[in-house]
C-alpha cells in the first residue's frame, strides 16, 4: 500500500491520465493478499499453510480487533477496495477523453 501513495502522487503532480493502468493492479493485489491475511487471522486458513510462520513472526497475531472483526488486515482490505472503488470511478469519468 505505501508504494501507492508515492506512484498516485507522482501521477497526479504529472497531471498522468493513465494512472488507472498502474494503479489498479497494486490494488488488486494487495487487496487478494489483505484478505488472504484477513482469512489467516481469522482462522479460517489454518496456521500450517502460513507461509510468514517460518520467519519466527506470526501472520495470524492480533495486534488490533475492534468489534470482533476489524483488525489491520482488514483496514487493508477497505483501504484497497476504496482506493480500487475510486479508480474505477476515474475510468468511469474519462472514458471519453
């Protein structure tokens, strides 16, 4: 995700009108790996298919949960999702020009 503040900054500051075409696979991708994530803390994937677990850091450690379910990698999640939602809507808007 931090990649893509500096890459839609850079885009924007350049007045970039293709910045859908690079934006949009970040998103995606790092949307597929904060649910992925998401699964993972929520023990829906067991901990034995956790890759990260070798490094001798956990994947599935809860450093946050509010309200049962919002932990980091789901803020990831919506973050991903919001920033994809907006792109497709700049697709949307440009199409013609």
């Amino acid at each position: 995700m931090y990649p893509l503040v500096l890459i839609i900054a850079i885009a924007i500051v350049k007045k970039d009108r293709n910045i859908a075409d690079y934006v949009l696979p970040f998103t995606v991708i790092g949307g597929l790996i904060a649910f992925y994530q998401f699964l993972l803390t929520k023990g829906a994937i067991p901990d034995t298919l956790a890759r990260c677990s070798l490094s001798g850091i956990s994947c599935t450690t809860k450093y946050v949960e509010w309200l049962g379910f919002i932990n980091i990698p789901f803020m990831s999640f919506v973050a991903f999702g919001f920033i994809a939602f907006c792109v497709v809507i700049y697709i949307k808007e440009n199409k013609g020009r």
